[in-house]
C-alpha cells in the first residue's frame, strides 16, 4: 500500500516500509501468514491468516504505527487477507464461502479447491468490530479467496488466484460486493491503485528484491485488460 511519502509491503512474514524509488527505510518481522496491507488515518493496517502461535487457525487486522510499531490488534474467528477501507469501514477477504466448496461427504472443504462464492468481513474502521460476512461471487472460479484489495473511493478492485491462466484475475466490484467489471491484471497480488489509463484502472505492482543493502523493490505498472 502507498503511505505518506513512502510504499509498504508484506512478504508473509516481514514487514517493509520503501521509499517512492523503492529503496528500504525500515523492516521488521510480522506473524506468518500477514496477507495485504491498507494505509489509513496514518496507520498500516495489516491482514493476517495466522499459521502458527496462540491464534493459529484465526485471522487477525494489526495495525502498525508509520515507523511499523505494532499498537493494536484484533482476532476473528477466520484467517483473513485483502484488506481496503472505503466509506468508514475495512472490506477484508475470508477467505472462500465454505458452504459452497465441493467436497466429498465428511471432508473438510479445502480454499484451494476452485469454487465460485467467496466471503468478506465488513469490519468498522474505528472499532475493529466484524459487523457481518457477506458472499459474493463474479461468476468464475477462483482458489482461496481475495489476495489484494484496492479502492478508488467508489469501486473495490480485488485480485485472485484464478482457476485457470486465462481466466480474469482482477474484479471490479460496487460497494454491495456486486461485480462491474472483470480484467486481467497478471497480478495475483501486490496491486496499489494510481487512477485510469485509456479508460482502465491503472496500478502499480510492487515485487520485492534483494539487495546489497537488504530489501528492495521495483515499481512497476501492471498491464490491465478486459
């Protein structure tokens, strides 16, 4: 996500704060699984699908000071990632709407196997509270659920692991978690949105490097079709 004057980045178990060239300013470690990342109010607010420790199994929203300073966080009962603020409340990814994920009579449904509905949590953005989980769907399979939720003041743009390579990976949706449009982004994850170009949303897509003095990044503009 893009913050004051700088990037910030997860790598599931790191935290890093980039400058706008993508030089690093600061890193530090973070509970494994920490998905997406929002930039709000002058905070990072950090989704997590906790894979070890006292809450594994659960989900939870960190917020991070902008010298990534841990000073809050909240449990739920799922793990979560995608992570956006839009009209006073956090649209955060559930992960798949497990009611409707084939499985066989017994098994417990698996993320990973390609199903149509996916849920997301809204949270309030003062108090943290899940107010309800809704399904939503776009009429095309994907596996696990929303990777990356980004926000142009109207719109969610949010990004999948889609079931197959040619399949739309980046779903425009209205505030009612109804699809408007569906493109193809090549970018599963790690989108930050910049405006329009050529009558399409426009982003940049972060990928981490290493360098010499640690942790970098290059910045780059993801290509979006229909």
């Amino acid at each position: 996500c893009k913050g004051e004057g700088c990037y910030y980045l997860s790598q599931m178990t790191r935290l890093h704060k980039v400058d706008l060239e993508g030089r690093s300013v600061k890193s530090v470690p973070v509970l494994s699984h920490t998905g997406d990342l929002c930039f709000h109010d002058g905070y990072v607010y950090a989704s997590v699908a906790a894979y070890a420790g006292p809450h594994k199994g659960k989900g939870l929203i960190q917020v991070y000071d902008q010298d990534l300073k841990l000073v809050r966080e909240k449990v739920y009962p799922r793990g979560m990632d995608g992570i956006t603020h839009l009209n006073g409340k956090f649209y955060v990814g559930n992960g798949c709407h497990r009611e409707t994920v084939p499985h066989e009579a017994g098994e417990e449904p698996q993320s990973k196997t390609p199903h149509l509905d996916n849920d997301m949590a809204i949270v309030d953005a003062e108090t943290l509270e899940l107010e309800k989980v809704v399904s939503y769907t776009h009429g095309r399979k994907t596996r696990y659920g929303a990777q990356n939720i980004e926000t142009d003041g109207r719109l969610l743009y949010i990004t999948f692991y889609p079931e197959g390579k040619d399949d739309p990976d980046l779903v425009a949706y209205d505030a009612h978690l109804k699809p408007v449009a569906l493109y193809r982004a090549q970018s599963s994850n790690g989108l930050v949105y910049r405006g329009e170009a050529g009558g399409l949303p426009a982003f940049l897509k972060c990928e981490t490097r290493s360098t010499k003095d640690g942790i970098g990044a290059v910045l780059k503009s993801a290509t979006v079709a229909r």
